[in-house]
C-alpha cells in the first residue's frame, strides 16, 4: 500500500506506552495493601478523578477526599509512593515507537488522560520526552478525552492536518472520535497489530531498512 502522507503519530500513554497511571486494579491492591475499604474509596474516587485529571485538584486534594478524609496509620507520602511505584514500561511499544520515529521522522505527541503528579512522574521516571515530542495531558489543557477540543488542541499545537495523524489508543471510543475528525485511527490491543495497522499506513520499518 502507498503511505497515507502521515507525518504525525497521536496516541495515549497508558496501556501504549506504560501501564495505566492508576486503575481499578492498582487501586484494588491499594486497599489490600493499606487495609482501606474498597468500595468506599472507589465510590470516592469515581465523583472526583475526573477533576484531578483536569488539573483542577492537586494530587493532594485528591487524596484528601479519597483516603485520608480520616486518620490513617499511614502517611499521604507511603501511599504517593505507592502510586507512583504502580507504573511499568511497555517495552515493545516503546521500542517500536521509538524506532518508527525516527526511521520514518515523524513527530509524536502524547494525547492522554491523567493527573498532573502522576505525568510529570512518568515523563521523568521513564524519559518519555525521548520519544515523545510535546504532551497534550487533560492535566495541562484541562479538556479530557473523549471531549473533542483536546483532539483539536493536539492538531493546532502540532500544526498537522488530521488525514496527516495516525491516532493510537487501547480506548475504541477514543479512536472513533478521532477518526470522526478524520484521522487514521487505530485501536491498540497489541504490539503486533498495531506495527501491522501502521504498515498498512504505509509506515513500515522493514520496508524502511530495505531502502
């Protein structure tokens, strides 16, 4: 297949690139761990997440409302760690990201869903800024998606039509939207299906080490 004219990769970072930031299964082992009530911290999380991914709480207030509404035997500081500890590296996607950056010079932007504390952590911890060239994070644009003004924010600040976009994330309501706006969006599920979904954008590393 002739390439697509794509020059510019959107695509999430959690369950891409790294492991979500903090799901229900880390927050499950969260109230294992620190002997909480699961139901009731899960309750408390859902009304106020949404919030502190639109950079309108600080990790501190979230956790105020969340946990430590009343006194623990732990500290706010053990269970941040315990937070940021949650967060693994993808290394095939990272590694077949990386590599198709740079074999077919594109420009990646990161489109997600996520605290502020939690970003910077990750961006730092696992030096995502090497891979990664700017972050449209609902922290920083307050817009979350599926809300289409972060989907425009990306395309405005990476000045790329939305044809030139291939758009990658786990989230299949999150790709139909970007494909709404005309990109070519790509429902990741895998390594493996997602090099083939590029290849058929006419992005392909083996046929980039043949030229």
């Amino acid at each position: 297949m002739e390439p697509a004219g794509i020059t510019t990769l959107f695509l999430d970072i959690g369950n891409v690139l790294l492991t979500n930031g903090w799901d229900r299964h880390m927050r499950r082992n969260a109230a294992d761990l620190f002997a909480l009530d699961y139901d009731e911290m899960n309750e408390r999380h859902h009304l106020t997440f949404d919030t502190y991914e639109m950079g309108r709480l600080s990790l501190e207030q979230y956790l105020n409302r969340v946990v430590f509404y009343e006194q623990r035997s732990f500290s706010m500081e053990d269970f941040r760690n315990f937070m940021f500890d949650q967060s693994r590296l993808i290394p095939d996607m990272f590694h077949f990201i990386s590599t198709l950056k740079a074999a077919h010079r594109l420009k990646v932007v990161a489109v997600s869903n996520e605290g502020r504390e939690l970003t910077l952590h990750r961006i730092q911890k696992f030096n995502l800024r090497s891979v990664i060239d700017f972050f449209v994070s609902s922290c920083f644009v307050h817009h979350r998606k599926p809300d289409v003004e972060i989907y425009l924010l990306a395309l405005d600040c990476a000045q790329s039509r939305p044809q030139e976009v291939a758009y990658i994330d786990d989230r299949s309501l999150f790709v139909e939207v970007a494909r709404g706006l005309g990109m070519h969006g790509i429902h990741h599920t895998g390594c493996a299906r997602t090099q083939a979904a590029m290849e058929d954008l006419g992005l392909s590393l083996e046929r980039q080490k043949a030229a």
